[in-house]
C-alpha cells in the first residue's frame, strides 16, 4: 500500500516537471480519440496520406480557432482596461474608503498591496499566456500527425497472442472511452456556442462594451467546466461596475449571466449527455481545479476528459471497478462497447 502510493506520489511529481512533454501528448491523444472515426471514413474513399492530411488541417483550424477566440477576447479586455484604467481605480478608492468608514480594517493593508495596475497585469498576462501556444500546437500537431499514422498498427498489436489478456480489454476500453469522448464534446461544443451566443446578445441587450469579446470568452471557457464558466461571469460583472457606476446594474448582469450559465450547463447540457456520461460534480471539480494546477489551462481543458478515461478503465478491472461506482454520477456504468 505505501509502495503504491509512494509511486503514485512520483508520477504525479513526473508529470508536474515534465508537462512541456506530456500536457501536448495526452491533449494529443485526446483529439485522436475525437477524430480517428473522421479518418477511418476518409481512407475508405482515398489515400490514407491523404486522409491524415485532411484530419489534420481540419483539427489544427479547429483547435486554433478556440484558442484565438479567448486570446482575442482577453486582448479586447486589456485594451480596454488600459484606455479606461482611471475608472477602476476610481471605484477601487471609493469602496475601500466606504470599508474604512465601516471599521472592515482589512482595507487599509490591502490598498497597500492592490490596486487596479493588478488587474490590468493579470488580464494581459491571460492574453499573454493564451498567445504563446504556438508551441504547445506545434507538439500536439506532431503528436496528431504520428499518432494518426499508428493507430491501426497500435490496435493490432492490441490484439497479438502475445498482449493478451490485457490487449484486449485496452482495446474494448479505448473503444468506450472514444465514443464517450465524442459525445462529450459534440454535447460541450454545442452548449458553448450556445453560451456564446446568448451571452453576446445579452450584453448588446443590456449595453455592456466589448459585447463580442464577451461572447467569445463564454464560448471558448465554457469548454473548461464550473471554472470557465465562474470566469465568464465574473469578468463582465467587473467590467459593468467601471462602465455604468452602478452596483444595481452589476448584479442584474450577474444574475442575468448566472442564470444563462445555470440553465445551459446545469439544465440542456445533462439532459443531452445522458446517464452514460454522469459523472460525480465533486469529481469534476476537483479534475478541472487538479489538474489546471498541474499543467494550467491545457490541464483545466482536459481534465474531465482524462477523468472519463479513468472511469472506464477502472470499471474495466475487478479491483477497480468500485473506484468507478464512487466516481460515476449514475447508477450504471459503461465498461464495453454498449450500456
């Protein structure tokens, strides 16, 4: 037991210093997963180069065109905090002199130490950290392409004399694991366009500046679970404090923004997933917060997939299957090709 969790203690060490390496590779295998079935119907009708090079182009516009979008949004939010910096720091003093005046003693250490320069740093460090993943893309590109190429080599292996027993039920959990995959997020796909969407038309609705960067921001964090969507949420409410003075207006925008993300993440989008995906919200959390601590924003995106794929594989095992039961949301718990 204390070998287990001392080796245990060590990969996770592993995987902290080396995530330059691994964050790319496992999103890489996650986006094999999602994509594999569009190349194996492209190489029923061409060359499997060819096929590869269409499911690559295909996925890297896709993976750029999220990336950018938040990118892009947080670009608008520092420009604007930077042309509009006098506002914040306006407000900033009233509000720690109305707490002084009510004896909350802690506004005065903490005028000391903040003020809204730190805003504008971490919205442009957001920007900053979100435009220097060309070279994260450029790994999982790499990964992609070789990965790609290996899979039907990889799944015959699997099925060699030599890799059983265990090849086959890698191969019967991956099966599960990539159906799941795509189903969790044509479902997640779906509400964040919604999302993003609904959020854009409220904020012109309700004429909060920078209405598309706010639609785009909800989109592309509406893929990480409860802590994108916290984030949507609470940057526009801080922003509508600065440009309509009014803590009245900025609680109707955060009940308002709160409302649409409770109905679409916490109404549709468990009803569209079904009982096959239901996953304990404890877990969840603590998959997004784990491992965006480990390997930051890539670990926060795919967190709850790398969550999935631990299910599976521990309902595939007699020793493990009670690790799923406690995980799961549901009372069944897919652990082959069907329910």
């Amino acid at each position: 037991m204390i070998g287990s969790v001392a080796t245990g203690i060590l990969v996770l060490a592993l995987l902290y210093v080396a995530q330059s390496i691994f964050a790319p590779l496992i999103f890489s295998l996650f986006v094999i997963a999602l994509v594999w079935p569009c190349q194996a119907a492209l190489q029923r009708w061409m060359p499997k180069l060819l096929a590869l090079l269409i499911t690559l182009v295909v996925t890297m516009v896709v993976i750029v065109a999220i990336g950018s979008s938040v990118a892009w949004g947080f670009g608008k939010l520092a420009q604007w905090l930077f042309l509009n910096a006098d506002r914040f720091q306006a407000i900033y003093v009233n509000w720690t002199d109305w707490l002084e005046g009510q004896g909350v003693a802690v506004a005065g250490p903490l005028a000391d130490r903040f003020d809204v320069t730190w805003l504008v740093r971490f919205v442009q460090g957001m920007a900053g950290r979100l435009n220097s993943f060309a070279g994260f893309t450029l790994l999982v590109f790499i990964f992609i392409m070789l990965g790609l190429l290996e899979v039907e080599d990889f799944n015959a292996r699997l099925l060699m004399p030599a890799a059983q027993p265990y090849g086959e039920r890698i191969l019967a959990a991956n099966r599960v694991i990539g159906a799941k995959l795509r189903r969790f997020m044509i479902v997640r796909t779906f509400a964040s366009i919604l999302t993003g969407l609904v959020v854009w038309l409220f904020a012109l609705g309700a004429g909060l500046e920078l209405a598309a960067a706010w639609g785009a921001i909800a989109f592309a964090l509406n893929y990480i679970p409860f802590l994108g969507p916290f984030v949507a949420t609470a940057l526009p409410t801080m922003f509508a404090i600065a440009q309509f003075d009014s803590w009245q207006t900025a609680i109707i925008i955060f009940t308002s923004l709160n409302v649409i993300q409770f109905i679409i993440g916490s109404y549709l989008e468990p009803r569209l997933t079904g009982a096959s995906l239901a996953i304990s919200p404890f877990a969840v959390i603590f998959a997004v917060f784990f491992w965006s601590f480990m390997w930051g924003v890539s670990g926060a995106f795919i967190g709850v997939p790398m969550l999935i794929a631990f299910i599976v594989y521990c309902a595939g095992t007699p020793s493990g299957k009670w690790v799923a039961t406690l995980l799961s949301g549901g009372s069944r718990i897919e652990t082959e090709g069907g329910p």
